[in-house]
C-alpha cells in the first residue's frame, strides 16, 4: 500500500503523521484479494475558513484507488484528529458497501 499525504495550510507534525500512518495502515486488509502494491491512499489535511463565520475549520480529504476503484471522501471537524476518525469511517463504509455489490 502506498500513502501519500499532502497538506495545505499547516505543518505536518510527526505526531499527526504517525496517527495517519496508524490509522490507515490496515487498508489493504479491509480490500482483502487486491495486491497491496497497487493500492494507493492520498490524504490531504489542511485548515479552511471557506463559508463559514469565524475560526479555523479542521478538513480532511481522502482518495483511495484500488484495482481500477477510486473511492473518495472529505471530512471537516474541530482538529484535525476528529476529522481524520470521520474520514477513516466513511472510507471503511464505502469499502464494505462497495465489496458487498462486488461478489
């Protein structure tokens, strides 16, 4: 699996690097059957005060290809921690849903 992680706006700290790593490092498993050299996940984290009234909103954006598949998703929450968990549990319900219309 190859992970890619792009940011805007903000420094990419070892901390919130290794929870991405931790936390989207068991997609090959849930794609079980594809090979894992072929399975590339871009992330891309950032702040964006677009059509909101005031503070700093927190997004995290997801892309997952796979054996010709690209599933996608984008999350916003109040850290970054938050939205990477909602990204995380949008992408593993589309990967179930999608596998279940696949057999």
């Amino acid at each position: 699996m190859i992970l890619k992680i792009k940011t805007t706006k903000i420094d990419l700290t070892d901390d919130l690097s290794e929870y991405i790593s931790k936390k989207f490092q068991n997609m090959d498993t849930l794609l079980g059957g594809n090979d894992p050299d072929a399975i590339v996940v871009e992330i891309e984290i950032g702040l964006t005060t677009e059509g909101q009234n005031k503070g700093l909103i927190h997004r995290t954006e997801l892309n997952l290809s796979f054996g010709g598949e690209l599933l996608r998703s984008e999350k916003i929450g109040e850290s970054f921690f938050e939205a990477i968990d909602l990204v995380k549990n949008d992408i593993t319900r589309q990967i179930r849903k999608f596998k279940s219309l696949n057999r």
